[in-house]
C-alpha cells in the first residue's frame, strides 16, 4: 500500500498526550526533552500532568502537539519504520510544521521556537471576543462559501477549513459568523456550531500573524523535505525551501484544504493514511472523504504494535 503520513492539528490536545510514548521509547523521551530545552521550559510537564486550559491556550497547545507528534514519530522510526516509506507528509494547520519537521525540513528545536511564535502571533493578532469561528456541518464547501460571503456585509467572514464533505469551518468578524450561522441553517446546514477556540484563525484577520510568521521564518533554515509535502494552502505536493516558507506565511490567513488536499494524494496513488500524534480526528475526516483510503492513528505504544502486525 502507497502510505501518507498525516498530522493533527489544535484541538486534538489532551493531558497526559505522548507520555506512554516517552516512558516506552527513550527516542520519544528525547524528543520531549528537546523541546523543552529549545523553549526554556518544561512544556512536557504541562503536556503530561498540567491543566487543560492552560495546555488549550494557542501559544502552548501548538508547539505541546507537534511535540506529541514527533514522539510518536521518532518510537515509528525505532521500529523501523521511517518517513521514507511514505509517499506524502501533511498536516492539519499547525500539523503542516510536525509534518515538515518529520520529513527534515525544518529541525525540532527551530520546528519549536516557530510553534510558540505562531501561537503567540496569532493570539495576539485580534482582541478576544472580536472573531470567532464555527463549524458548519452537512453543508457543501461552494454552498458555505457563498453563506459566507452574504454574511461578511464588510466585515471579515470566509471558509477558512474545508475539513470533508460534511464539515467546512468558518471564520471572521463574530458578529459576522454569527450571521452565518443562521444563513447555514437556512440554506439546509444541520447544525451550525460555534467553537472554542481563542482567535479567528486563517482568514484576513490573522494578517499581523502572517507578518510575524515571515519575520521569523526568514531567520531559520529551511531544507528540502525527505518525502514530498501536500500544503494546506494549494493542495498540492511542493518540495521546494522557497515555496515552502512562503506557504507557511500564506497558510495563516489562507484556507485549511484539507479535503481537496485527500483528494490529491488518492488520486496520486495514496491508499492508506496514518495519524501520527494526538487523537483521530484526521481519520474520521480521511474516511468521511474517501473510503477507500486505509486509515490508522498513532498515540500509544498499543497503536505501534497494532500496525506493525498487521
């Protein structure tokens, strides 16, 4: 089977993430401990016994699950299994950076650093309670674009992830969502639900993000990925440092293309996915887009043995 190799995004934190990793591969410990020492503090200890809303917040819960990620990561390398053997890496927003730093574009340490300034940067871009974001669930991605649209009434309101078929999340002003959410329902959406999270990510008002990313981007060194990346941006393979970095900045206020994004790599010969890191969220989205595609997660050390004897 033609493998891809997939990474979870912000929401998919939880306390105690990657810890039976760690204490089973002293690979996965190490990966911890890296990033720990590239932020100066010991985020592995809030991943593994700290409180949910502070491991939530934007500026921990990135860099805590790309961390988780990498964990799960560096025990599949243990048992022999490297990125080599996939034909794509991708990932879900901040998945995009574990991604790239699975394939060796980017170090850990530095892989780190742009986590928090992401998380910070993007926290920071728009006052609390400003935007907000909702998931519109059992509507078409063309149908909510143009619900959307009706709402902004200039403000800011777009399809900011196109998760699956069912599944397209919005973002913007909140007073605009808002408005959105009743012309979803309307236009036949079975549910419109507003989420908790702390900004509204990639649409327009994450430009202060957008410049940030590209400061800091510009100062770390970016290789070619070991394996191709399929971006969140142009759901397409690119392996190119330039293209990549420029992506990167483009991709916070630019739309999640996740679904188009599976669509790529099916129609490119992928036949199975594996989740690598906290949850299966990514699962549930792949099977949901196209059932053909093989899904598996791994979390625990249990996910690891599963796969390997299969």
């Amino acid at each position: 089977m033609t493998k891809a190799f997939i990474f979870p995004g912000q929401g998919a934190q939880s306390i105690g993430m990657g810890k039976a990793l760690a204490e089973a591969y002293p690979a996965a410990q190490a990966v911890f401990d890296e990033v720990d020492e590239a932020l100066g503090e010991k985020l592995s200890s809030l991943i593994w016994e700290g409180d949910i809303a502070e491991l939530t917040l934007t500026a921990n819960a990135q860099p805590a699950l790309m961390a988780t990620s990498m964990a799960a990561m560096a025990a599949l390398n243990a048992e022999g299994l490297a990125v080599e053997d996939a034909a794509y890496v991708a990932g879900h927003s901040l998945g995009e950076y574990s991604a790239l730093c699975a394939a060796g574009a980017i170090t850990l340490a530095d892989t780190a650093r742009l986590l928090r300034i992401r998380g910070e940067a993007m926290q920071a871009a728009t006052p609390v309670g400003v935007g907000a974001m909702a998931a519109i669930l059992g509507l078409g991605f063309e149908a909510v674009q143009a619900v959307a649209e009706a709402a902004a009434q200039g403000e800011v309101c777009i399809a900011a992830n196109d998760n699956d078929p069912g599944q397209v999340v919005i973002s913007g002003h909140k007073v605009a969502v808002e408005r959105a959410s009743v012309l979803a329902k309307e236009a036949g959406a079975k549910r419109a639900v507003m989420l908790p999270v702390s900004a509204p990510f990639h649409c327009s008002l994450m430009q202060p993000a957008a410049e940030a990313m590209a400061e800091a981007l510009s100062h770390v060194d970016i290789v070619a990925p070991k394996v191709p990346l399929v971006a969140n941006v142009s759901a397409a393979d690119v392996h190119t440092p330039l293209v990549i970095r420029n992506l990167l900045v483009d991709q916070v206020t630019g739309s999640v293309r996740w679904r188009e994004s599976v669509l790529f790599m099916a129609a490119n010969g992928v036949t199975e996915v594996l989740e690598i890191g906290a949850g299966k969220a990514l699962c549930g989205m792949v099977r949901r887009i196209d059932r053909s595609i093989a899904v598996g997660n791994v979390a625990v050390p249990e996910d690891i043995a599963k796969y390997l004897a299969k």
